[in-house]
C-alpha cells in the first residue's frame, strides 16, 4: 500500500472512475489544460480529452444546471466548484432541483451526479475562500453529503458517490489536501456512503466529527490519554446524510458522555441534529451535558491570523472540553 | 445562417395571422386535420380546467390558451424529424398533452390524482418527466430547465445520439441569469438546442417594457453566436416551419432561438386576476388573436375541413374530456403512504 495524500486519492478516484465508466467526465473551472484549481484533474485532460475533461466558462449555475440535464440521460458528471464559497450561485440547481428530481418525478427521473466541493479554513482564506457549507445540503432530503478525513475514505467514498444514483455532495477539506496523508490500497474499492468509522476507541467520552477536525480530535484523545483522564473514542462521520445514527449512539451508549467537533457555526450546524438524536434516542444512557466546540455564529473565519484561530476549533480547545466532561 | 429567414412579428400585425399559403414541405393535409383535433382538444381541456378550478375540484392551474399555435407548430416538426426531446415550461400544455398524454391522464393531474403521469401528484399538473414521451419538467422555477436542457444536449453529444433539444421560456424567464448561463455555453459547444422564447408580453403582470429595454428577445441570440428568429407565435405552420429549418440548424451548426410572439388569452393563472394590470381594452384586443379560432378559419377557408366536420371534432373532443373529466373525478389521490417514497433512487 502507498502512502498517498488526500487531493492524490480524490484524483485517483477520478482517474479509474473515469476509465472504468465512459458515463463519467468532469466539468469546472480551470479543470482542463490547468488541472483544476488544486491539481485535482491534473492530466486528465491529456488522458480523456477535452470531451470528458470540460472547462466551463466561470459561471457556477450552469456548471450545476448543465452537469443535472447530463445526467438526466445517464451519464455521471463530476463537476467541480472551485471553493465552496463560490458555490451559491448554483444552489438553485443544487437545493432547489438536483434534490427533487427523484422524488418530484415520482421515481420517473434521477440524477446521478457528484459535486466536489473544496471547503472550510484553517488556511487564511477570509470570508470567500473558506467557507463551510455542509448544514444546507445536511437539511435537504433527496442530497446526500459526504466529508471525508483521510486519503483512503476519501477515494473509495468519492467512487461510491460516482457510482450512487442520487446527488452527492462531496466535500474536500481544502486543509487535508496536502497536510493529510495515509495508506490507500492500489486496488479497486469502494466505501459505503452513510456509515461512520470509529477511528479510535474509548471507554470514556465519545467525540463525534467529521473533515479536517477529525484529526484534531484524534490529537485531543492522545493528549487525554497521555494525561492519564479518560480515553475517548472518536467516531468519525465520513457521511453527513444519510446520517450513520446507530455507530453515534452505539458509542454514546457504551460511554455516557458526549463531544461534537465541527468547524462550521455552532447554530443550526449538523452537531445540533447529532445533539437531538442523543438526546431523544440515549437519554438514559447520558452522564453529561452534550458538548459542543464548533464554529461561532460569525460569518467563516476572518482572514487575519489572530481573528482566524479564534474562529477555528483546534487541538487544545477540543482537549479543554473533554477534560470538562472528563469531570463532569 | 443561410436557411433560416425572418418572420412577421405578431405583436406589431394586430391580426391574427395571415396564414393562408400553400402547405409547407413535407406536411400533408392529414397533418393538418391531426394537428387541429390535437389542438381544439387540448384547448377544450384548457377551458374545462379552469371551469372545474372556480369549481373547486382543480386547485390551480395556467393555462396555455393563446400558446397553442406556437408549442404544436414545434411539435410538429419535431415529429416529422422523428429524434427531439422537450424541456417544456408550465404554460406548456400543447407539447405536454400533444405528445401523446390522454385527456384522462391530464384531468388525473390537474385533479392532484393517483395515475399523473409526471409525478403521482406530488407536483403542480403536468410537473415532473414523461420520459415515455421524451418530456421533463422538473420545476416551476423559471429558467431552471434552461441549462438542464443544455446539459441534455451535452451528454447526447457525447454519446453520439443527434437529438435535436426543444427547450420552452417564457419573456419572464428571459430575465432570468441562468437563461444567459444556458445560451453561452450552447454557443460555446454549438450544441444542438432550439431555445423557444413563448414571448406573450407579460411576466405575470410586469409587461415586457418593464422586463427589458429591447423589443425583441431574439436579438440577443447574436451575442451568444448564434441566429435568433422572430417567429409568428399565432401561426401553427409560420411556428412549424421555423422549427423545422431550426431542427436543420441546430444538427448541423449548433443553437438557434425563436422568439415566438403570441398573445396569453387568460390571466397567468388561476389564482392571477389579469384586469388588476392590463387595460380593458386591451384584454379584449387580445381575444381577438387567438390562434385555435385562427387555424379553425384557414382549415375552413382552404378547404381542409368543412364547418360540419369542424363541429363534429369540437363534440368529440367534449366528449374526449366529458369522459375524462368523469374518469379522473372519480380517481383516488395517492395513498398518504407514498409521502415517503422515492426521497431517493435505489
């Protein structure tokens, strides 16, 4: 197995995706002669070709609206946003269309289509290049949305997504791209969409999150663990919808206490819905009050250092709130 | 460009149509008695809806009464060429019934019934995709079927299928940033779409000098690189014809745009109370050019069908929705146990 980085293993997943299935072609801006934005398709188009490898005008409705009417007649476009930031105009077709075509049609009609989005901060981007916009989709039924941490979810995920049948939301942490780096097998695999991964196991705490900020968990549990408090098991999420509820609240129950991590504003986020579900599914099971470190309710983090990592949940915050509920 | 030509803008005639001409290639006069029962049947279908809307059995509907000349006339051509798709809008009734929908089938959505072909009445009538007959329509929101449309065409493209796309606005959603979006990458990929611009002159109730500083949406198709024709929307064979040396067009070099200038006779809808912002006068000139009264007289005055025979397609087609209307009254609504169903595909 090579150790790979997390934009290698999306681009191999595009790469044999795209070789196995002639249906399957990206479109974006900058994705051609320019290997996208972050190198994601680089040489893809000497590859595929500039039938499959398509570099659109920078207009982000049509990229959506086109990539929907493709895949109306079977194909399985991959378009590419080229920062979640600039997502916005293609929500109508995102929100308002991709996810009510199976269901508007009564099965009639559906859309097979992966959108990849680079997303969330930690990287100086401000307001426009940072930001996290996985609540949104999360709250629209008919969409499913996946947020991997790893190199190795992050290709036999997004090979799943290509191959689902529905809308998928495929968000890249634009941090892990280069800062993350782990096994990935050379052979063919796919990862189920909609199960979650204990990443790391503990009796004490559960810590549930998903993206860049599983790592920081995963740091945050070794220094708990060093310190003697309490071993924490971090469930990453990998998928946001269809949520894996029963690995959440398996671990609540086995541990009684509960931590959500996510980088994006604490009001309305996804850590509120895993909040509720404990709350309605484990309440008998619950030794604390649920916790969560999340974004604040400002609009992204702001692009000068100190406003940035006073945004950004980290290592030592997410540390700190454990040893609260260690103590509780 | 060489094919296609200019045509009479029906806004500024005042008439309806002059349409007494020799019959244009490749339409015989059994077309033309087809095309005339579709239309007085989609017609007398239209007026029933609305009638069975104040009867409180319809919860809403818009009506396509002034459009049909112009929606048959490029259906017609696109039969006669025999490999087009549609991506209609909601005040498209002619394609959507034309294609091949029974009255029952369209009385049964229209009623929010068990059996709506687009969507098991999960949508406003007539909303969802008829794939039998080549047909989606996934939206009310208008200009979103415009780049669904191009990507259609994108992908039969790539799989080497010549389809030809016919994709339906209304001036309203020529407004609309997507509907620029669609025609600039079609122009770019000279992709093989028909943009049919309904132009009846009101968005709702805003008129077109409130919508835009032109006269004319079909000039702007030059900015995309490719033609845009003025189109007599009230003529079923002015509308035939130009989406006939359209479908050429569009196979061969890439996108063309037909501004179909025609009238809507009724309000927007049937919630849309149209003497709140169009002058009397107005309104009543507007009756004036309709174009199934239009067609009725040129299949009379060239003598493809007598007054008799006339009269007996208008009662068969009552009965047509009498039969219908019945059918689909006493139909079910789907079962409350569907809400759940097909969220997603498997």
């Amino acid at each position: 197995m090579a150790v790979k980085s997390v934009i290698e293993a999306v681009r191999e997943a595009m790469w044999e995706e795209m070789h196995r299935d002639e249906q399957v072609f990206v479109m974006g801006e900058d994705v051609g002669w320019r290997g996208g934005v972050f190198l994601a398709t680089q040489g893809f188009i000497e590859e595929f070709g500039p039938e499959r490898v398509i570099d659109t005008p920078l207009a982000e409705a049509s990229i959506m609206g086109i990539a929907l009417g493709a895949s109306f007649r079977g194909m399985r476009p991959i378009p590419e946003v080229e920062f979640a930031d600039f997502l916005w105009p293609a929500v109508n077709q995102l929100i308002g269309e991709a996810a009510r075509v199976c269901y508007g049609s009564d099965g009639n009609l559906n859309a097979p289509v992966t959108i990849r989005i680079p997303y969330g901060g930690g990287i100086r981007g401000g307001l426009f290049h940072s930001q996290n916009v996985e609540a949104y989709f999360f709250h629209t039924p008919g969409l499913k949305v996946v947020a991997p941490a790893t190199p190795y979810d992050a290709k036999g995920l997004l090979k799943s997504a290509i191959r689902d049948n529905n809308p998928v939301v495929f968000l890249e942490h634009k941090k892990t791209y280069r800062l993350v780096r782990g096994d990935v097998p050379e052979e063919d695999y796919v990862l189920p969409i909609g199960k979650a991964e204990v990443k790391r196991p503990g009796q004490n705490i559960t810590v549930v999150s998903y993206g860049l900020m599983v790592h920081y968990c995963l740091e945050a549990a070794e220094l708990l663990a060093a310190e003697g408090v309490a071993q924490v098991e971090v469930v990453d999420l990998r998928t946001l919808k269809p949520l894996d509820t029963e690995t959440v609240l398996e671990s609540v129950k086995k541990t009684g206490k509960l931590l959500i991590v996510h980088e994006d504003n604490i009001t309305g986020g996804v850590g509120s819905e895993i909040a509720a579900l404990a709350a309605d599914q484990a309440f008998d099971y619950l030794d604390a009050p649920i916790g969560r470190v999340c974004g604040p309710d400002v609009p992204t983090m702001p692009f000068a250092q100190t406003l940035e990592d006073a945004y950004m949940p980290n290592t030592q915050k997410i540390a700190q709130a454990l040893r609260n509920l260690a103590a509780y | 460009m060489t094919q296609l030509t200019n045509q009479t803008d029906g806004h500024a005639d005042g008439i309806a149509a002059d349409i007494s001409r020799q019959l244009p290639q490749g339409i015989t006069p059994e077309d033309l008695v087809d095309f005339y029962r579709r239309m007085v049947t989609i017609r007398t279908i239209d007026e029933r809806i609305w009638m069975m809307n104040r009867q409180g059995k319809v919860p809403i509907a818009a009506s396509g009464q002034g459009h049909e000349a112009a929606q048959l006339g490029s259906l017609l051509a696109a039969e006669k060429d025999g490999n087009c798709f549609f991506f209609p809008y909601y005040r498209d009734l002619s394609i959507k019934m034309g294609v091949g929908l029974t009255p029952t089938q369209v009385m049964l959505s229209f009623m929010g019934k068990e059996g709506d072909p687009y969507s098991n009445a999960r949508q406003f009538p007539l909303q969802g995709a008829d794939l039998e007959h080549n047909v989606i329509q996934t939206s009310n929101v208008v200009a979103a079927q415009l780049t669904q449309a191009v990507g259609y065409a994108l992908a039969c493209k790539m799989q080497g299928d010549d389809k030809v796309i016919f994709v339906y606005f209304g001036d309203g959603a020529s407004s609309q940033g997507e509907t620029h979006e669609a025609m600039n990458f079609a122009g770019v990929h000279k992709l093989p779409v028909i943009f049919i611009c309904e132009n009846n002159a009101y968005a709702i109730s805003v008129p077109q000098r409130m919508q835009m500083a032109i006269g004319d949406v079909a000039n702007r198709a030059e900015g995309y690189g490719f033609p845009g024709l003025i189109v007599d929307g009230l003529d079923l064979l002015a509308s035939y014809e130009a989406c006939r040396e359209a479908i050429n067009h569009a196979r061969r070099e890439g996108p063309v745009m037909l501004e179909m200038k025609l009238e809507r006779l009724m309000p927007h809808t049937t919630d849309d109370d149209d003497s709140r912002y169009r002058p009397k006068e107005e309104i009543e000139a507007v009756r004036g050019r309709d174009p199934v009264a239009a067609f009725s007289n040129f299949m009379l005055e060239q003598g493809y069908l007598t007054e008799e025979q006339q009269e007996e397609i208008r009662a068969q087609a009552r009965r047509a929705v009498n039969e219908a209307t019945d059918a689909a009254e006493a139909a079910l609504p789907p079962d409350a146990s569907n809400l759940h169903n097909h969220v997603y595909a498997p």
